[in-house]
C-alpha cells in the first residue's frame, strides 16, 4: 500500500460530517499503478478540456462530481473545485472512496490540501462539524454580490445538471455561470431531438412544462416515444411541483427546448456555442465567453 493511500484511508475512517453512522466498506483496491480510465463522455471531455485550467463544477451532483474532479486532476487541471448551495454531508469521503476505487490517492490528497485557502460563500451549519476539510467542495449562491472574490480564478466552468430539468429560470442560470468569471463553460443538457415538429414544436421553441396544455403533452409525449424517450411525467397532466412529486418524480423535464432556442439562451447570456457533443439524449455544449 502507498504511503498517500495509507494517509487517504486514514483520513477516510474519521467520522463523516453530519453523521455518525459507520461507512460503508470501500470498493476493492484496483491493481497498483492502473487507474481506472473515465468512459463517462463528460469525464472525457474535462479530460480533454481541463489540463492547465482552473476549473469549478458548478452543481451539487453528489454521485458523479468526485469521480469528475479526479478525472480532471489527473489529466492537468491547474485546479479542481466543486460548487453548490447544499453539500453532501460527506463530500471528503465520497472523494476518499472514488480515489480508492480509480487508484488515485494521492490526488484526492492534492485536492483535499490545494482547497485549504478556499472559503464557503455561506454561514457554516450549526449542525455539521467545523473542523472537517471539504473546501474543495464550496457551499454558497451563484448570485452571491462577492462571488469572484471568493472563488478566486476560473477558467473553465462545467454545468451537468441539465437546463431541461431545471424547475427555474434557464436564462438566469447562464448568466450566473457567466458570474463566475470563466470564459470557457461545458454544459450538459437534454434537448428535444432534432426533426421534432408534432404540436407544433420548432428547433426555436421553448415551453415550460407547466404551461403545456393537454393537445400538446400528448403530442409531445407521442413523438418523443417514437424516438425511444418515454417521460413519465406526461402521465401527470399538467405538471407542477406537487404532481411531481406524487409521481415520484425526483428530476422530471422540466423545459422542453430545441436546440437553435438553446442556442439563443445561450448567446444571450453572453456564451458562444462552439461545439456540440451528443451524449445519448443529453448533449454537452462548449462555449466561450
């Protein structure tokens, strides 16, 4: 066992944040010197995108977010920070376990010590513990009045949660990514696939789904079914917040876009879009400030 793999375990067995309940038993130890290649096309692509930028993962993706600030470690980012309004309670122990299972110790250890400057944009809780490390996870607003202060240079910042989903307001999500100061940006998105015209629906077209009359949620439904997308959020009606969740629903579309409206989203934010990726029914878009 190497000496940053015997420090990470150790440092992995001290209580979690907010619990005390015990771990769970850590994934067995690949082969010494064969860390586990990303095959997540986003992991790749910060693959690509990250060596000798500064980079923020801007959203509070707790099953995914640690195996992505590895993988941009290992291929050069300058630095690796992640960032939302709420933190797992565990963000140092969900890093401590995807190094152990990709063999890359001794980069979550740079990550835990690289972010110790590093400052919450929030009020600690009272609840979690105040000596834990995770400043490589922030906590705080994208609307914050000092927020490129506080996260210091950005170069690249990366947004997987997906505007479709986002029971909000997509403009002001791009313009708030554009707050923090990068100038290049990596969205992932789904969008309504290309070709789509049933109710009505152009590559232009926005709609809320809470704004959908019956006439159009069937048509859309029918046609996103034909191309292999079944929503079951059509089965709510008119989908609201409460509807949702009687359906159980924890990440429903919430927007329904094409991708020239993407497009405009985007320009009027003060992005350029510069490449699009498919990702299944997702697409990951670079832009430039």
């Amino acid at each position: 066992m190497s000496a940053a793999l015997g420090r990470l375990r150790r440092w992995w067995d001290r209580p979690a944040e907010a619990t005390f309940a015990p771990a769970a038993a850590p994934p067995p130890l690949p082969p010494a010197d064969e860390p586990v290649a990303p095959a997540d096309p986003l992991a790749l692509l910060l693959a690509r995108s990250a060596p000798g930028r500064h980079l923020l993962l801007a959203w509070g993706e707790a099953g995914e977010i640690p195996a992505l600030a590895l993988a941009a470690a290992a291929a050069g980012a300058a630095s690796v920070r992640a960032f939302s309004a709420e933190r797992p309670s565990d963000a140092d122990g969900l890093l401590a376990r995807a190094a152990i299972a990709s063999g890359q110790a001794g980069l979550a250890e740079a990550l835990l010590a690289a972010g110790s400057a590093a400052r919450d944009l929030l009020p600690p809780s009272p609840h979690v513990r105040s000596d834990a490390p995770h400043v490589w996870w922030m906590r705080g607003s994208l609307d914050a009045p000092d927020l490129r202060a506080r996260l210091g240079e950005v170069d690249l910042v990366v947004d997987g949660a997906s505007l479709a989903r986002l029971d909000g307001d997509p403009p002001r999500r791009l313009a708030q990514l554009r707050g923090t100061g990068a100038r290049r940006m990596i969205l992932r998105t789904e969008t309504v696939p290309p070709g789509f015209d049933a109710a009505g629906f152009t590559p232009d077209t926005l709609w809320h789904a809470g704004e959908l009359d019956a006439p159009r949620a069937a048509a859309l439904d029918a046609g996103l079914r034909a191309r292999g997308l079944a929503l079951p959020q059509f089965a709510a009606g008119r989908l609201t917040r409460e509807s949702a969740q009687a359906l159980g629903l924890a990440d429903p579309w919430w927007w329904f876009m094409g991708r020239e409206a993407l497009a405009r989203l985007l320009r009027e934010a003060g992005w350029t879009p510069r490449r699009w990726q498919e990702d299944g029914a997702r697409l990951l878009v670079t832009a430039e400030a």
